[in-house]
C-alpha cells in the first residue's frame, strides 16, 4: 500500500480538527443547536471547504459520534487484554465514560425525540458500533450477574442502558460547576451509586 501523500495527509488533519471542533460543539450545545457555521469558524475554514469533507450537519454528528465509539472500542479491547472480574472491568468502563464527560470530550446520547437520534439510527458504521460495544458489555454483564456481583434479577439489558446513561448524567457536569469536590471524589461516589445504589450499610 502506497504512504498517504502530503495532500492526504494535510485532508486527515484537518477532517480530524472538524470532528474535534464537532465533538466539542454537541458537548456544549446539544445537535439541535449546533450550526455548520459554527463548526467552520471553530476550524478556521470556510463553509464551502468543510462541506468539501463532510456534505451535511448529519455527517458531521455521526462523524463524531463514530470517533467516540471508536474510542471506546479501543478501551474495551484493552479491558479485555486486562487480568480483571466482569465486574471491576464494567466500572472501569463507567470511570472512562465520566472522565470523558468531565472533560468535555462526550457528547450525550441523543434521547428518544432527539433529531440526532433519527440521524445515527440511519448511519451504518455507528449502528455497527453501537452494536459491537453492546455486544462486549452484554458478556461483561453476565458474567457479573453469574459472578454474583450484578443483582441476576435485572434484565442484562436494563443494565446495559443504565450504564450507558452515566455518558449524559447531568449529576456529574453540576458536581463540576460547583467545585466543592476532588475529581476523583465525584468519580468514586457516582461509581458507588451506579453500582451500589443509595442504601448504606445495615446498621447492626
């Protein structure tokens, strides 16, 4: 295979600085409220350049949202390499997910009514992610429900979806703005929520 040429390599940066500036855009704004416009000025092109890389707004969200399926692709590919219980590789996944949000790098799942939503059900290549990822956390999450580390009587499902919900828990973004709390802090108490829910221990 012949190495990309300076063209193409110069076309690859700046598709990658247009999916940063897209992710940052509906982190901060939401799809429905992002312009293409904006999106052009946050590269320092102009709208016609951009539309020469990605011809919609659609392609521009699901370009981003591809990226963040990739990523954690790449994440649980190396959770799985990882001598680590169903368990413990099911939090590490939902401490990647908060340190992303925290940092502003992961755009929230676009819920039911969510004009994205309709765009990226419609978009192969992130359907195909979405499915592969689900398909590793479903095994993770059997085998921790066999482990007995997940309550067996929950549908693997409905604990697949609450796992996914921490990507756009508004609790983590507040605990953020307030800043009363160490990062690390804020990470343990909602890893001790999601997992171990509210009730404390028994008092003898």
């Amino acid at each position: 295979m012949n190495a990309p040429t300076v063209r193409e390599r110069m076309l690859r940066v700046r598709e990658e600085a247009i999916v940063d500036a897209v992710n940052h855009l509906l982190v901060d704004k939401g799809y429905d409220l992002m312009t293409v416009d904006e999106v052009a000025a946050a590269v320092g092109i102009a709208k016609a350049s951009l539309y020469k890389h990605f011809p919609s707004k659609e392609a521009l969200a699901a370009a981003a949202m591809v990226r963040t399926l990739q990523r954690a692709q790449a994440f649980l590919a190396q959770l799985a390499l990882q001598d680590l219980g169903a368990a413990a590789r099911l939090k590490a996944v939902v401490r990647w997910i908060m340190q992303m949000q925290y940092d502003g790098a992961m755009p929230s799942l676009p819920s039911e009514n969510s004009t994205l939503r309709s765009v990226l059900t419609g978009d192969r290549a992130y359907v195909q992610l979405l499915m592969e990822v689900s398909e590793v956390l479903g095994g993770w999450i059997e085998q921790a429900q066999r482990d007995g580390d997940i309550d067996r009587r929950l549908p693997p499902d409905v604990v697949l979806f609450t796992l996914y919900a921490r990507a756009c828990d508004p609790v983590l973004p507040i605990l953020k703005a307030g800043g009363q709390y160490e990062r690390e802090q804020v990470f343990e108490w909602l890893l001790g929520t999601c997992f171990d829910g509210l009730a404390g221990p028994r008092q003898g």
